[in-house]
C-alpha cells in the first residue's frame, strides 16, 4: 500500500470512507513523519495528543463533516483554542489564546484533525522564513546536484514544507502580499489567496488589515478547492467580511478553458526576467490555450509603482496593529529594575519583536507621522486605487490573468541579506493583493537546477472557481509529479 502521507485530500477522504484505514492511522503517519522531519523546522508547537484524540472521534462516529479526519497544519498566526499561538515572534511565546479563530474553527467544524501550528516569518513579515523567532524553515528540497539549504519560502513557509514534505495533507496560509502563493511555488504545491473579505480575518493575528487574508495550501488544486469551501464563510465578528455565499468551489472545477480569455500582462515581463520563468510562462500560456482559452494581451500600466505601494500601506497597517504588543495584555513584558511603564513597552518591544518587525513598524510609522502622511500613505493609498482599476479595466477583457508567481525559484538562506533584495521577490503577488483578488499558485515545473517553479493565475473578484478552474487546466497540462 501507498503510504498514507502520499496520498491526496481527496484519497485521503476516500479511504477514511471505504475503512482502507482509520482517521488514527492517518494521524499517526503523519505524525511519524513530523517527527522524522523535525530538522525542516516546519512546526513551532506540535499537537500530537489533540490530533489523535480528534482522530479517535472521527473513528468513533462522533467527529463528522466534508473534511473528517483530514490532518492539517494551522499556521502559526491562527489562534487556536488552548494551543500555544506565537505569529513567530517572541514577544508572543507563551501566548495561549482562549478562542479558535474563525477560518480554523471552520476547518475544526467541518471535522478536520490538526496536527500543530506552523512556523512562519515573524508577523508574516518576509518572503524566506529567516526572520521567525523560533528558527528558519528549512525546505525540504535541494537543487541537483547540491546539498545547501534552501528557503521555503514566506511568510507561510512552514506550512509550504509541510505539505510539501508530507506532514500533513493540507495546511492553512495566509497572505498580505503573496505568503500563500509565493511559498507554494517555491515548494511545488498549489496555494490559492481567495478575493479580501471571503475569510474572515477574525482571530488571526493581524500584520496589515486591509490586505491580510487566509487561504490553503495543499498538493492538488482539488485539494485546495474543499480547503477554501471550508475556511471561507460571511463572518459578522470582521467588519470586511463579504456578505455572500460560498460556492462548494470543488464542485464547479472542470479544467476546460473552452469560451475562456486569459489575459497576459505585459508589465509582468521584466527587464532581465530570469529565461526559466519566462519560458515556463510562454508554457503555462500554450498549456491553457490547448485547453481551449483564448490569449489575450493585457496592460496594466501601474504595475511598477505595486512594490513602492505595497511596502508603505503594509508597515503602515502594521505599525498601528502592533502597537498593542506593549507588554501589559499579551505575551511577553520586560521591566527594567526601577523602570516606569514607558521603559517597560520600550524594553518589551526591544526584546520582543526581531529585526525586520523592528523596521516595519519604524517605516510604518515614519510614513503615517503627520509630517508624511501625505507624501507617503495618502499618496500609496491613491496609487492602490489605480492599481486596482488596472485589474478592473483588464477584466473588461479577459477572464483571468496569468503571470509567472515568483521571479526566481527558491534561493539560499542569507542570499538576500538587502531588505530591498528580499522585497524585490514579492514583485509578481503584490499587485493582486493591492486590488483584494483572488490569486492562486500553481506548480509548472521545474527549473534546470531541479526546483519547483510556479504559475500565477489572478480572478475577477469573487471568482475563485474560475482561477481554480483555470488552474486545473494547469495542474493537467503541466503533469508535475515531482517531490522533493
Ligand atoms: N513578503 C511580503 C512581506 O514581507 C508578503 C508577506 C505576506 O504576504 N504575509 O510583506
């Protein structure tokens, strides 16, 4: 027999229902597999006990649902009930929040089993794993012929190697500015970011509000669509949360792109794009026109000005949504002998928030002083508002978009040292998480050094079926059966 952690969610699903093995057995695999994978550094906080227990009531009847006896990995910036919850940051360790976030609930609801929370870039601020509090992720792949250490990916890095090594069958990511779909293709799964407003952000840490939102991460565009299915859902505790019902996005996947146009923006093929994504790209193109879409050429013009954009809205939110780390309500607190209570937020937040938090919040706060408010975040929120009728005049046109995902395959650790380097990564996801798209991940291929590559596809708004439809026809084109 296949062993368990190879197979698919839907296998997965399949097997729990023909009693080939118990929701125990799955755990237990995938357990074994944690625990013979620890130097991936993919969790900060393992549940074996809980997963079990959960598992047993799936085998006992009392544990039902779409999703029973799944094993999943939560992300460590989704609070989860009674479990340690850390963002990747010291200054949360030991934080045990008192309620289930409401994408993780969902998933607990459907009858999901949860082996632990996944490591991540601290406040999912990096595009590489290397700024978590609790130690780099390592990926569980190596180009050919080497033996170094690759990244995963971020922020959602832990949870990229864990699907991808088989720790678990699916895992739950979230994205501001591409930590779901970036990640994915560094690591050879599928990952999609739903449109802002399809998961509630209620109860997941937040790093910047108007761009923040959960999505899966699993090895199947399948497998992602009853992820999505579960964790999305009109919630009244997010003021953003959308009103609107959830299609079962699995049961509308088809993979034909018959009557479809798929728009190809110019302004995504950069000056010195490396010739393996471009290539890849012009593959992705004929893959979805054999499947029967029509090519459409696509501009959107303030495509240069996402990245600037991106990086003042986002340390701007966030500088205001960490501020409440001060020492007195979560996690850790400092206090100086004979300090006053400024000294004590200051030395907590010193010790407590790392390097790339640290400049974060400090941009953030610059551009939000009222001396540069308008320069800065008055003149980036107006740039956001062009950026997103781009998308709007292109989808006048064509259906869907499709781009290359990351510029690069996954690099080695301390190879972009330059905060700017490593933000230079994000050039492709950014745009689409300005406008609040639906945006997906899926792998292509793989490059000559033997890495996963991967493909982007961005939607309408509320069209996730049609970004997962389209990436269907990708996932079947593309045949990528490749592992680690
Ligand atoms: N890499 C981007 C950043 O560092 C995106 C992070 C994310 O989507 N959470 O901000």
């Amino acid at each position: 027999m296949t062993a368990l952690t190879q197979l698919s969610l839907v296998q997965m699903q399949a097997g729990l229902a023909n009693k080939e093995f118990s929701a125990v057995e799955l755990a237990q695999a995938h357990l074994d597999a944690m625990a013979a994978n620890r130097h991936l550094n993919a969790f900060i906080t393992e549940t074996p006990e809980l997963a079990l227990a959960q598992a047993a009531q799936v085998d006992a009847g009392t544990r039902t649902g779409p999703l029973a006896g799944i094993p999943l990995g939560i992300k460590d910036l989704f609070c989860t009930d009674g479990v340690q919850t850390t963002a990747g940051s010291l200054i949360l360790k030991g934080f045990v929040p008192q309620y289930e976030s409401r994408v993780s609930a969902n998933l607990l609801r459907d009858g999901a089993v949860f082996l632990g929370k996944l490591n991540m870039d601290e406040f999912a601020m990096g595009s590489s794993n290397e700024t978590s509090a609790y130690g780099r992720v390592i990926s569980p792949w190596h180009a050919a012929g080497s033996n170094a250490d690759l990244v995963p990916g971020g922020s959602s890095g832990g949870s990229a190697a864990a699907v991808a090594a088989r720790l678990c069958a699916g895992a739950t990511g979230t994205d501001t500015g591409g930590s779901i779909r970036q990640p994915a293709a560094f690591v050879g799964i599928v990952g999609i970011k739903p449109t802002y407003g399809r998961a509630s952000r209620w109860g997941t840490i937040a790093f910047a509000s108007s761009l923040d939102q959960a999505g899966p991460m699993a090895r199947t565009v399948t497998d992602c669509a009853h992820l999505l299915t579960s964790m999305c859902g009109f919630d009244p505790l997010d003021s953003t949360s959308l009103d609107v019902p959830v299609p079962d996005f699995a049961a509308g996947l088809t993979g034909s792109m018959q009557g479809k146009r798929v728009g190809i923006p110019a302004e995504y093929r950069l000056d010195g794009m490396d010739p393996e994504i471009a290539a890849l790209w012009d593959a992705g193109i004929a893959w979805l026109e054999a499947a029967g879409a029509q090519i459409v050429p696509i501009s959107l013009p303030h495509t240069k000005y996402a990245l600037p954009t991106y990086y003042i809205v986002a340390p701007a939110e966030a500088s205001s949504n960490l501020a409440r780390y001060d020492g007195v309500r979560y996690g850790q607190r400092v206090l100086p002998p004979g300090g006053n209570v400024q000294d004590m937020y200051a030395a907590t937040r010193a010790a407590g928030f790392g390097k790339e938090v640290q400049r974060r919040i400090m941009i953030g706060t610059y551009v939000l002083s009222a001396g540069f408010y308008d320069a800065y975040y008055t003149q980036a929120q107006k740039v956001r508002a062009l950026i997103a009728r781009d998308f709007e005049a292109a989808f006048k046109r064509c259906d869907v978009l499709l781009t290359p995902t990351a510029p690069s395959p996954a690099f080695a650790f301390g190879a972009k040292a330059d905060p700017i380097a490593m933000y230079l990564n994000d050039v492709f996801t950014v745009p689409a998480s300005l406008a609040g798209l639906p945006a997906m991940s899926v792998p292509g291929g793989l490059s000559a050094s033997g890495l996963p590559l991967g493909l982007q596809i961005i939607g309408r708004p509320l069209d996730e079926i049609g970004v997962l439809n389209a990436g269907l026809a990708i996932e079947r084109a593309a045949g990528f059966t490749a592992q680690p």
